[in-house]
C-alpha cells in the first residue's frame, strides 16, 4: 500500500467504496502501487499492468495491454475506437464488484502473465489512420507543412489526425488545422 495514493481512496466519491474493494483485490497480488496520471496505478518492475479509476456512470480497471488478454467471460470494453492497447473490466456499484471478486482476482491475474511474458500489442502504423481531407488538402498545398509534418513522432502524428477527423463539422476540422499549423510547422506536438 503506498501512502501517496492513500487520497485517491480516501475522497468522497460516488465510487469510494467500490474503489477501495478493488485496492484491495489489486494489493493481494505482489504488484507496486503507484500514483500514475492521477489514479492508482499498479506495475510489474517498470511496468504498468493496469489501473484503477472512474467515470460518471462507471468505475473500471484499466488494463494497459486488455487487448491481448484472454477474455473467457467477453467483459472486457474498449473505452473508444481510438484506444489500441487498453481495455476496462466496469462496474456500475459495490456489489457488482464484489461479485465478481473472482473474475477480478483471475483477470488481474491474466494481466500479469501477459506482462512477465513480454508480448506486445500491435500498435496501428500512422499510415492506417484516416488523414482528414481537409487536413490533406492543407498538406497539399503547404510542402512545408507536409515536410513538418512528418518529421514529427508517430505519436504526435497520430495525435492531431485524430484530433482534426474527431471533428463532425468540417468547418471545426478546418478551425482545428488552422489553429494548429503554426504548431507542426514548429515540430511540435498537440500538447506541446
């Protein structure tokens, strides 16, 4: 149990009490537990496993590598198209929690072994993501920003095709690309 979570838990929340039913199912296997972008996070030597934390209509664990897991009970969700790796095992109250204390217990269990074990998840290539056409045109048209633009990490590239096609407008997709050209043109990310 590490002290620096300890608020996590303790905050009242519609899920404090499934919160801590599932910490201490986390803390019977011999994994590290760690504050990671603000939830519980529990890892295998440097690596993180999975994750606990909560929604407006749910709590989950988050599984770092759900999507290579086995998933004899077909419980595991994925959170939105976009995500490639991770999968959820959600909760709704306390009791389903606790009734499902086993299938947690093995499902955890199966996370670790998919980590010791060393396999990856296949990450899709830049290329399979969906380049907005409007987003396309300005690359057309801005050999600058096209050279830029792929000088960028995968992950960057990734990050604004999905933040410009996330738009349904095309008028907010063409806002978007404005906005942001001054960004790639500087090599820098969506965040940056």
């Amino acid at each position: 149990m590490n002290k620096s979570v300890n608020w996590f838990f303790d905050k009242k929340t519609k899920w404090q009490e499934a919160y801590q039913e599932l910490r201490q199912l986390a803390l019977s296997f011999e994994l590290t537990e760690e504050l990671k972008w603000g939830y519980p996070c529990y890892t295998l030597g440097k690596s993180n496993v999975f994750l606990i934390h909560g929604f407006k209509d749910y709590c989950a664990l988050l599984f770092m590598k759900g999507a290579i897991m086995k998933d004899p009970k077909n419980i595991l969700i994925q959170q939105t198209e976009n995500v490639q790796a991770a999968r959820q095992l959600r909760f709704v109250n306390l009791e389903e929690v606790v009734k499902q204390k086993s299938v947690i217990k093995s499902y955890i269990k199966n996370a670790i072994e998919v980590e010791k074990s060393g396999v990856k998840v296949e990450m899709k290539k830049t290329a399979e993501f969906k380049i907005p056409e409007e987003f396309q045109t300005a690359l057309n048209e801005m050999a600058e920003l096209k050279t830029a633009f792929e000088k960028l990490t995968p992950g960057r590239q990734k990050s604004y095709l999905l933040y410009f096609g996330s738009a349904k407008q095309a008028k907010t997709r063409n806002e978007r690309i404005e906005k942001y050209i001054p960004k790639i043109l500087d090599r820098k990310g969506l965040d940056d």
